[in-house]
C-alpha cells in the first residue's frame, strides 16, 4: 500500500466506526477521535512529558487537549503558523502571559494569543508533539500529507533548537497504530518506506498505552535544499531566506 492507500484506509474506517470526532469529514487532515483526553492523559503521566518545559506541537484539533495541558502546567508552546507562510513563522504561547488556556490552544485562539517569533529566537524545544494519520510501534509516521511538519523539525534543526535528545512524540487511536490489531489496512506491518525527511517518532500514545518505538531511523539533520523546488521556497519566507545560493 501507497500512503494515499493507508491514509484512506484510516480515514474510512475512523469515520465508518464512529471513532472520527470533530471537525468532519476526518479525511484530509489530522483525524480528531474518540479518545484524545485520554491520551494525553497518558502523554502527561511520561517522564518525556515531566520534564520538558518547551513543546512544539501541532496545531490540530486531535492535539488540543495537550496543549491546553502544557500550558496548564506552565510550559511554553510553539505552534507554526500554516504553511510557514509568515517571515517569523512559529507562536509562542507563554503561560507567563496567557491567562485562559481553553481559548489560546484553539486554532483560532493560537493566532490571537501567540507571538510571532522567528526560528532564530525558538529556545531548545524538549518535546515535539505531531499529528498523525497512521503510526507503526517503531516509530513510522504518516501525516496528511503536505510535509510541513518535517519542514519545521528541518528548520529548527539547522538551528539546533531540536536534536537528538528532543523526543518526538504523538497521540492517535489504537486502530491508527497500523502494524497492531485492530487496524484496518491491510497487510500494514509496516509503512512504506519513510523519506529521508521524515521524522520518526520515540512516543506513540493511544488513549489505552505508552509505546515506546525505540527507533533506530535516523532524524533528518536539516533542510533537505535538493527536495525543494524553486515553488516551494518561494512560498516559505523562512526557507527562501536560507537557501544556499545554488537553490535560489
């Protein structure tokens, strides 16, 4: 299977199970799913998650109850703006600053609270939190698609704002952790093979378990400038500022 296949896959059977919550149709983006609080319920109970106090987290829906819950217990929390289209491309959403937790970690309430802040000015981000779509337990990830969040671990990289000790961690339902009853692809022990600038994950977190991939994958160690086409920079300030002179 392709990964279109695995994500539809995925997609149906959330939907078709009454597993998918919302915003609906589930299909074409980050599933939101029955379950969520109890995965980050789970999530927070991690000595990952104990001891960070920077997160970097995606901004969906499925992952709202996490950041409300970092920023409840006082960590900081940067959010990418979509598509990385802005010049100061990440929020930061300070606990120091923020008063209402329930409304600074909606989408729309991300874009009021947070503070434009460029990748120069990110601090050292101790846990990545990411969305997906389908997860393997050893560490394989599958998002919706448009491979924004592997272009901002490239980013921060290049930066050393994450490395090897950021753990990289996401929360989704059991049926969306592939390789394990009871998915529904077929034929799924694995994923396809992950991209050079995919980012494998250390936590996978259902609203039942803790899985600790121990992956031996290794993270992109920045920007992959041959991947990129003149377009693409184009439409990313903060990559067509850094490109070597040879991409421009």
């Amino acid at each position: 299977m392709d990964k279109r296949e695995v994500q539809t896959a995925l997609w149906d059977a959330l939907e078709d199970r009454g597993i998918a919550r919302f915003p609906f149709p589930p299909h074409d983006r980050i599933p939101n799913f029955a379950g969520a609080d109890e995965a980050r319920d789970r999530l927070t109970e991690t000595a990952e998650w104990k001891s960070a106090t920077t997160l970097k987290a995606n901004p969906d829906a499925p992952q709202l109850p996490v950041r409300r819950a970092a920023l409840r217990a006082g960590k900081t929390v940067y959010v990418a703006q979509p598509r990385l289209r802005d010049p100061d491309p990440f929020l930061r959403l300070d606990p120091a600053e923020i008063d209402d937790a329930d409304a600074a970690m909606t989408v729309s309430g991300i874009s009021e609270y947070g503070v434009p802040t460029a990748p120069e000015d990110v601090p050292h981000v101790d846990l990545v939190v990411s969305g997906s779509v389908a997860v393997t337990t050893d560490g394989a990830r599958i998002g919706k698609g448009e491979g924004y969040s592997d272009l901002e671990w490239a980013v921060l990289r290049e930066l050393d704002a994450v490395d090897d000790d950021t753990t990289v961690a996401t929360t989704v339902h059991e049926l969306q952790v592939v390789d394990d009853a009871p998915s529904p692809v077929d034929d799924a022990t694995v994923l396809p093979e992950p991209d050079r600038h995919d980012v494998p994950l250390d936590l996978v977190v259902t609203p039942e378990r803790v899985i600790r991939t121990e992956s031996t994958a290794e993270r992109p160690p920045g920007v992959d400038w041959d991947a990129l086409d003149a377009e693409r920079l184009d439409e990313i300030p903060v990559l067509a500022e850094r490109a070597p002179d040879a991409e421009r």
